[in-house]
C-alpha cells in the first residue's frame, strides 16, 4: 500500500522504515531535508515540498502527520487544501482528542477523512512495533488496516488486532482520548517506580544522620534505616517475575546500570500536555483520579514551580511557631 509520511522525525522516520520493511511505498517529507535524504537512501521516495508530495500519490490518498500538536492543525488545513474527496489524513502524533473531533467535523464536507492515531512505542517502535490506539470512520479505518497491521507489534493474523497491538477505538477523537488516558496511567506509573526506588535510595539514613541532624531529621529510630541498597540491582530482580515487572522497570533498570546516580539528569521532569488533559477529562466527568493528578503535580514540583509555596510554609511556621529555618546548601 502507498502511505505519505509527513515528519521524520525520531518516531515519524522509525514508523516510515517499519512500513518499507513490511513492503509499503512511503513518500517521505520533512522540514529537514536531510532526514528527507536519509529515507530515501533506505528506499523511500522523497518529496521536497507538499505539491510534490501529493503530486507522487494515486488517489485515493493516504498522508500520516508526525508532528508537534502546536502545528497539526495548521498542517491539516494545509494539506487538505491540496487533497480530494475520498483520501485520508491520519494524526499520529499526541495532540488533543477535541482537535481530532473538531477537524474532523471540518474535513467531512470535503469528503475528506480524518482518522486520529494515539501512538506509543517511543524510539524503540522500529524493533518492537508500535501500539496503536485508533479513531474515525469505520471504513477509512478499515482500509488503512494494512498500514496498521504493519506498524503493530503483529502476530497471528487470525487473531483480533487488539491482540496484535492496534484497536478502532471508536470515532472520531477517540483514539486520541485513549492515548490521552495511556499517557495520564504513564505518569502514575513512572511516578510510583520514582517514589519507591526513592525510598529504597534514603533506607542508610539511619547510618549517616548525626547528631547535629537529630533536630531536623524525620527519622525517630535510625537504627531501623541502616541497608545500603543496590537500588540498580533491585530493579534488575523486580524484572524477573515480580508482580510489578514491566517495559517501563526494564527501561528503569537500563538507565540505573548506565548511571547509578543519575547524574546526568536534573530531574526537571517536563509534561507534554496529555497528563493535563487527562486531568481535566477527569474532572469534566466527576471522576476521580488522586493518583493520575497528584503525577502531573510532581512534574510541576520538580520544575521548581513550588518553590515559593514551600518559602511560605517556611515563613508560616517562624511567625507562629518561632521555628527557624535551615538552609539547604546548595552546590
């Protein structure tokens, strides 16, 4: 089948080679020319601008965009602009799942569809596949399968395709909302792993708190708090056959082994929006999600975004208590 790849990226250009691995034609086109060139070396076709790109497609047309959400929807009505009735624009980036509704309904009166792709599989999708999470009108879904079969992790072809890694979530926007929701159990998730290895980190604080800490320490009983444990080496263990063994704990474990300490990182923990849709989407239908919220808060707080709320508990508890503060020294 021939499919259009708009973004090169790191996951745009892996997505493009898992397709011309499977046997799919893809024309190539990106802002970088060079990782234009790099595609086309691998066998792809390329196309230096949209005109060209469409002008190297037989109707009816299929182009999947890889893009940042900031410019998908701009990108979109570029593209279909230059499109025709019956061809097809995928999303597979992580934009928001109300986007994919609204362009949708946009596209509609042209008789073009829309079809909204939650991808996840990060860098490693080449090897392993790529989950895929998907939304639309059934039949443009449906004859994208092949392009879907292809990106999926796979399997027995007799089986459901959720079984092998891909699913029509529903219509428009839906698998957008599913990719929403995966991201915001992400956050959870990471942070959980983040918070327990934490502690296993602090469980020698028995053995280096002195006794001009005793004040300020939290520990009443120290000697209890006295293993120095390989943190690296549990997470290795919890790999095989734990009850929380995972991709994410196996990817954990790497970065423990590359660097124990973690001192490459500064532990400015970004969010890229879905961890705040999810939130929102939370509270738009009353349910509840302590853990999924208090994720996306963390991630403010590793920015440094509560810094000055922590100053004012500081100064709350010298006016009304007398209690003066030590300072942290910094390097």
């Amino acid at each position: 089948m021939q499919i259009a790849m708009i973004g090169l990226g790191r996951m745009g250009a892996n997505m493009a080679r898992r397709l011309l691995a499977a046997g799919h034609e893809v024309v190539g086109h990106d802002v970088n020319a060079d990782n234009v060139a790099a595609l086309v070396r691998e066998g792809a076709i390329g196309a230096a601008s949209l005109d060209e790109l469409i002008a190297r497609l037989k109707p009816p047309r299929a182009v999947w965009l890889m893009l940042p959400a900031a410019i998908t929807g701009k990108a979109v009505r570029d593209l279909a602009g230059r499109l025709a009735p019956g061809d097809t624009i995928i999303d597979g980036g992580n934009s928001n799942y109300r986007d994919a509704v609204d362009l949708a309904e946009e596209l509609a009166p042209r008789g073009i569809d829309f079809v909204d792709v939650g991808t996840s599989g990060g860098v490693w999708g080449l090897e392993r596949g790529y989950c895929l999470m998907i939304g639309g009108d059934a039949g443009a879904v449906s004859r994208l399968d092949p392009i879907f079969a292809a990106l999926a992790p796979g399997g027995d072809p007799a089986r459901p395709p959720a079984e092998r890694g891909y699913l029509h979530c529903g219509p428009a926007g839906a698998g957008h909302f599913v990719k929403m929701i995966h991201n915001g159990i992400e956050y959870g998730m990471m942070a959980a792993y983040a918070e327990g290895l934490n502690i296993l980190k602090a469980a020698n604080a028995g053995a280096t708190t002195r006794m001009a800490d005793a004040e300020t320490s939290p520990l009443e009983e120290p000697r209890y708090y006295r293993y120095d444990i390989d943190v690296a080496a549990v997470t290795e263990v919890w790999r095989h056959a734990s009850v929380v063994s995972s991709w994410l704990l196996d990817l954990t474990a790497a970065a423990l082994v590359a660097d124990p300490e973690l001192a490459g990182y500064k532990g400015n923990v970004a969010d890229s929006g879905e961890g705040r849709w999810t939130v929102k989407a939370a509270i738009d239908t009353g349910v509840p999600a302590p853990v999924l919220s208090s994720a996306l808060y963390d991630r403010f707080t590793s920015r440094g975004n509560a810094d000055f709320a922590n100053k004012l508990l500081s100064a709350m508890r010298q006016a009304f208590g007398g209690h003066v503060e030590k300072h942290r020294e910094t390097n």
